[in-house]
C-alpha cells in the first residue's frame, strides 16, 4: 500500500524485494486499472448523468470526484508524473465528505417511503 504513495518506495519493493511482492504488486495495479478506476469512472458518469436529480448538498461534492478520476486517468495514462500526483496530495480521503452526503440522503429518502 505504502509503494501506491512513495516512489521511494515502489524503488525498493522492485529491486530489492521483487521476487517477493512482484506479484502483488502487479495484482493490485491490475485490479486498480481493472476494477476500481473504472467503477470510479461509472460512478462519475452516473452522478454526470443523473445531477439533475441530485441534491444541492451532494453536488457540492462533484469538483472533488471528477477530480479524483482525472487524476487516476492521467496518472494511469503516464501523462501526468507520479511526484506531481504527489504533490496534488491525491487521496480518496477527499471523497469521505460525499459519501457521507450520499449515505445521508439515502437514509432520508428511506424513511420517506415509510
């Protein structure tokens, strides 16, 4: 997890440890550029598609997610350098706020239908 972060890190996981964490290595990227990134994706498309249902307080969130998958497409792309990724302080933490918000309005929705 720490060699998503540091490219100090990756350096040594693949000279030193390489026999040990290449394929753990290769299984999180790929799951990362199988899985996760394109359910990051339909899940920017989905809220694109579907804002006009939303609540005001959930599409305040809206600038972080496209920002966070942009900055996953780029950096999966090589188009943008991982220092810079770094220094964007890049961090799904950054989303918490709206799936809090999510959580919230599906809860309210919830005890409407009842």
């Amino acid at each position: 997890m720490q060699a998503q972060n540091s490219p100090q890190e990756r350096q040594y996981l693949s000279t030193v440890k390489n026999p040990e964490f290449r394929k753990l290595i290769e299984y999180d990227n790929r799951q990362l550029q199988e899985e996760i990134i394109p359910q990051y994706r339909e899940m920017l498309a989905h809220v694109t598609k579907n804002m006009w249902l939303a609540e005001p307080s959930t599409l305040e969130h809206y600038t972080a997610l496209v920002e966070y998958v942009e900055v996953w497409n780029r950096a999966l792309e090589h188009t943008i350098p991982d220092d810079v990724v770094l220094e964007l302080d890049h961090d799904e933490k950054k989303l918490h706020p709206f799936y809090a918000d999510l959580s919230l309005q599906f809860k309210r929705l919830q005890e409407l239908t009842k």
